[in-house]
C-alpha cells in the first residue's frame, strides 16, 4: 500500500529529474545555437568562395595547371 510519505517521495524524485531535465535542455538548446551560427558563417565563407572563384575565372584565357604550382617547383 502506498502511504503518503512514499507519494512525497516520488514526487520529490520526479521534481528533481524534471529540474535536471530542464537544465539539460536549456544547455543543449545553447549548444544548437552556437552550431547554426556557425553552420550560418560558414555557408557565408562558402558562397563568398565560390563568387570569388567564379569572378577569377570569368577573367578569360584557360587556366594553365603550371601556374597552380608552389614556388618551390
């Protein structure tokens, strides 16, 4: 039988998870936050990459993979 000192109890242990729970939430949710920024600056790097990428290569004659090499070659 279930007395009414055993009800607080479980009352109080699911209060505390429900607290715990929260708290977790609230971190994850931060955590989202700070990875769509990032994600966001990312696209923003990858979109001004590829407009510069399409500008040099408007510029008209073809490339020539010699002129790719480092300096050391």
């Amino acid at each position: 039988m279930t007395t009414p000192h055993d009800i607080e109890q479980r009352l109080e242990a699911l209060e505390i998870k429900a607290s715990f729970t929260e708290d977790v939430v609230d971190k994850l949710d931060q955590i989202i936050i700070r990875q769509q920024q990032t994600i966001d600056a990312l696209i923003g790097e990858v979109r001004a990459l590829r407009e510069q990428s399409a500008r040099a290569s408007e510029g008209g004659a073809p490339r020539n993979l010699r002129d790719e090499l480092p300096p050391h070659y």
